[in-house]
C-alpha cells in the first residue's frame, strides 16, 4: 500500500510568499504524492496559528495523519520559501523511510 503524505500550509491572503510556496507545491505534486491543506492563519477559529506563524507565513507542516494539525518542530517542512529540490528529497525520503 503506498504511504500517504499530508501537508498543511498555512497561508494569509496578501502573501506574495505563500503564493510562490503553493505553485512550488504544485510543481512538486507532479513528482511526489501528497494531499494538501491550505489553512489561513487569519481565518475565524485559527487565532493560535496567528500567534505563532503571524510573522512566519508560508509554514508547510508534514504528516502522515490527516486527521489533526500537530503543533511540533519536527513537522514543519519549509518556512517563507520552498526550496523545490530539498523539499523534494525529503517527501521522498519520508515514502522510502515506510516501506
């Protein structure tokens, strides 16, 4: 069974940043399977993202659960930019690390 990647990106709409982070996604996407999840840290019930990422957007975290956004270092994959070919190896290497 293949392993399923979950990656949340947290986002504010007037982010030049956050919207070179998600085509570089895309880019990525067509090599690595992944799902993903953009959460706007201005949004109504994301107060504490706000607090901890206000100044920090893009934030992309990576897991293998989808059913929570965890609050931990060890999760976050890129911050305000996204080098293409690192972020690729790692998504790669978290699918090898599985099987």
């Amino acid at each position: 069974m293949a392993s399923k990647i979950y990656l949340r990106i947290f986002t504010n709409k007037s982010c030049s940043l956050c919207d070179t982070a998600k085509e570089a996604l895309k880019r990525i996407n067509k090599q690595v399977a992944f799902s993903l999840e953009e959460i706007d840290i201005h949004a109504k019930g994301n107060e504490p993202w706000f607090q901890k990422y206000c100044f920090d957007v893009p934030v992309v975290h990576v897991s293998k659960d989808s059913s929570e956004v965890k609050d931990r270092k060890e999760d976050i994959l890129a911050m305000h930019r996204i080098d293409e070919p690192l972020v690729t190896k790692k998504l790669m290497d978290l699918i090898k690390s599985e099987k």
